[in-house]
C-alpha cells in the first residue's frame, strides 16, 4: 500500500479504491447502521456477522438448479451458532463448507427424500460469486461490542478483516490490541475468516487466523 495516507480514514479509502479494482465495486459505510428492518445490509441483530440476503442470491446464482428450500437449509447450516466449538476447529468447519460444498437432505415434491451437494463458492467462474466491502461495522459478540475497520464479504460470509492504522501506529500495536481482542470479544467473526491483514500504509502484514 502507498506511504502517504497518514490518516486510518485516509488509509481506508485508499484500501476500498484497491480492493475496488480487484473486483471488490460494492461497499458500505455501516457506521450509523440501524439493525433490522431498516438495515441497508439486511442485519437483524448486531451479533449478526453473515450478511444472509447477499448469501441466498448468490447460492442461487451459483446452485441455478436446487429447490429454494435447499439454499435456506445451507444458510441455516452456515449461519448455525458454532460457540461450542474453538475458534480453529469452527473455522476449519466452515473452511470444509466452502471448499467442498454442503451435503443437505430434503422431501422433495413427490414426497421423497432426495440428496443434493451444493456450492457455496464458485470456484471455477470467480465473477459468479458476489464481492462487498463492510466499513466501519458494528458486531456484537457475548458480551463486547466492536467496530472494525473493513471486511471483506464473499457471497456474504465474512471472509476477509481488514485492521487499519494512521502510519504513526505499529502493526503490532494493531495486533496485540486489536486482532488478539477481536477473536476473544466476538469470536463468531472468525468463524469464517480466511485471511487478517494489518497495515498502518506503511507496513502490512497478511496472515490466517492461527499466524
């Protein structure tokens, strides 16, 4: 990233203007963001971190042929509290979902039991899945609220987290305060995630969510 962007705010539109060049057009500023239904992004709840009408349009984009009943079985199965489990072990659930796809059973209208696998990422047409930028948004998680800078949605699973500093601040500063935090305060963020970067426009750092 360049140098000059001295400012987190400047640096975040900096980071929106790349991210839109590679494919990432659509974005959202959700600082003032009223959950429920007036959200623009279609949150009921703060603690909400899968945007689900982004979700469903693209598993019906990429699904063509599946029953609608099927995308909602995968949404819930996406979407399903996984708090039990620990951070790693539910992000490599998820990671299995989006790699292989999710094996669902329904009754189909001749009443019976039929078995489908159904892509939640395409894979081999990346232009068939749906790209959004997250500023600024609020997540409430067991019993902290935080606000992160950007993240990045893949067909509305919270893919990407993007950490951002005015240049005077280290990286480190950025994950020993803020990353290390993120994951003990709302957790279910990280289910999903696939990649943190930081960077103060200066320095960056890009990692998983063990590194």
């Amino acid at each position: 990233m360049t140098a000059y962007h001295d400012t987190e705010e400047a640096l975040e539109f900096a980071t929106i203007d790349v991210l839109a060049e590679l494919g990432w057009g659509e974005h959202a500023n959700l600082y003032e963001e009223i959950v429920g239904a007036t959200s623009p992004v279609g949150r009921e709840s703060r603690d909400d971190v899968v945007l689900r009408m982004r979700l469903l349009a693209a598993l019906e984009r990429i699904n063509p042929d599946c029953p609608p009943q099927t995308l909602d079985l995968v949404a819930d199965e996406l979407m399903r509290d996984r708090s039990s489990l620990s951070l790693v072990n539910a992000n490599q659930e998820i990671y299995a979902q989006l790699k292989d796809g999710i094996a669902i059973t329904f009754t189909n209208t001749e009443g019976d039991q039929e078995s489908l696998r159904i892509q939640v990422i395409d894979w081999n047409t990346p232009q068939n899945n749906d790209f959004f930028v997250a500023q600024q948004m609020w997540i409430t998680g067991p019993h902290h609220t935080r606000r992160t800078d950007l993240v990045g949605y893949v067909n509305g699973l919270p893919l990407l987290l993007f950490e951002l500093k005015k240049d005077t601040v280290s990286i480190q500063d950025a994950f020993n305060k803020n990353l290390r935090d993120y994951k003990d305060t709302i957790p279910q963020l990280f289910w999903y995630n696939a990649a943190v970067l930081l960077s103060n426009g200066r320095d960056s750092r890009i990692g998983s969510l063990t590194a």
